[in-house]
C-alpha cells in the first residue's frame, strides 16, 4: 500500500504514531513551531548555509528542554535533556516503523520538512509539510531516522547540556524498543499478526545498526539497556523497566 498524503493509516494508533500532514505548517503555531533542522547543528541538512554568516533562529531544543524541566520539577538541565531527547526518538521512531509496518513505505522526514513544536504533546508537536514515499526497509528506516535526525539531535544535546554519548544512544535504543514493542502489541490486538512479525523483525535489525549495537540486550520485546536516562535524578523519580539499574543508585541530587 503506498503512502496517502494524510498517512491516514496512523490514526487508528494514536498518540506518538500518528504524524499531522499540512501544507504550509498551520499558521496558528507559527510562535514556536521551526523545522527540526533548526534542533540541530547549524548549518545542518542546509548545505548552501554560510557558516561564517551568524544566522538567528529559533530554539526548540532549548525551549523543549525548559518545558520538560518545568513539567519534572528538575533543577537538573542534563536531565531534562535526556528526557526530551528520548521523547523525541520516541516520536520519530514510533512514526517511521509504524509506516515501514502498514504501508511497507516510510515518508522522508527530512528537518527542513518536518516542524516541530516544543511547546506541545504528541500528535500536535510534529508537521510535515510534505509526503514523499522512500522504501520501507531496514536501512531507509534508519537513515531516515539515526542518521538524519537522532546522530545531530545527540551531538546537539552532548555539546549543550553535558549529557553522555552512550547514554543518548542507550537513549535512542530505548525509545525504539519501546515504539516496536507498542506497534507489536496494537498489531496482535487487531489480528494483523503479519504486521507484529514486521515490527518486531524491523525492531531488532534497528538495533543491531553500528549506532545503536551494544546499547542493550532484546528479549522477544523486551530490552534491558547498559546505560541510564537519569530519570531517576528526577524528585520523586525511579528506574525505568528497562534501566540498567535494578533500583535507583542513590538519591536524588539538586
């Protein structure tokens, strides 16, 4: 089945699987809706771009990061950073395998295309402005994500806030356990066994790329990762079910 331009297939998902298509980006959300591209390094995925020129932008990752630290109570930007990254890698992995699993095509998510807005929730927080069909296998599916958005989203959040490499790959890894793990489950409640077999199939091929390889260990669904998100540093926070912790290491700290 080839991509619609609403990718009206991702509705009976909900929540972080489903995409908002429009063109132009609604002019309501103008204030904090930017291309993803504008998340990232600069100068990225924008090769005509001067880099001698200082240009002004948009913030969404710093406008994200404060959001998420509000909503946490954290006085702890690192962490705040981590969470918002691994949200993020939710929402781009949860669309991409749930279109490479029903229509066995994924739309080119390019950060000049895709708008994000740091301000909102899932599905209101991400816009494409245009559908085009790439194919549905494993290593589209991971250019299309790891390679155009979660590589530069890492090496953002690294250089900003101080948060670890290995752990915004063990973050990535994570979030796409979690997306297939969720995709699986809708698939096996509506007896489309075929499309569990491909999420989970698609799933564990993802994380054996060169990026994510090492990050954790796949059971069936189930992943224990060798890193920690720090959630646990949040105030009143614990481990998530697939930290390497099997109980928080110590208390919080401010």
């Amino acid at each position: 089945m080839d991509l619609d331009p609403g990718l009206s297939a991702l509705r009976p998902l909900g929540g972080f699987s489903v995409l908002r298509v429009a063109r132009p980006a609604p002019s309501r959300r103008t204030a904090t809706l930017a291309p993803l591209a504008h998340a990232y390094p600069p100068g990225y995925a924008d090769p005509a771009a001067d880099v001698h020129v200082p240009v002004q932008r948009p913030d969404p990752l710093g406008l994200r990061v404060r959001k998420v630290a509000a909503a946490l109570g954290t006085p702890e930007t690192r962490v705040a950073a981590s969470v918002a990254q691994q949200g993020l890698a939710a929402r781009l992995w949860s669309v991409t395998l749930a279109c490479a699993a029903l229509y066995g095509q994924v739309p080119d998510l390019d950060p000049r295309l895709l708008h994000w807005d740091p301000d909102a929730t899932a599905p209101d927080d991400l816009w494409l402005t245009e559908v085009r069909a790439l194919p549905g296998d494993a290593t589209t599916v991971a250019d299309v994500v790891l390679t155009t958005h979660l590589a530069p989203l890492a090496e953002a959040v690294h250089a900003r806030y101080g948060v670890a490499a290995g752990l915004l790959r063990g973050n990535a890894a994570s979030a796409l356990a979690g997306a297939g793990r969720e995709l699986e489950r809708w698939a096996r409640r509506e007896g489309r066994t075929d499309t569990a077999a491909h999420a989970r199939s698609l799933t564990a091929g993802l994380l054996a790329h060169p990026l994510l390889a090492g990050t954790g260990t796949l059971t069936g669904t189930s992943f224990r990762r060798r890193s920690c998100c720090l959630y646990y540093r949040v105030p009143g926070g614990g481990v998530c079910g697939d930290c390497c912790f099997p109980s928080p290491p110590g208390p919080a700290r401010s």
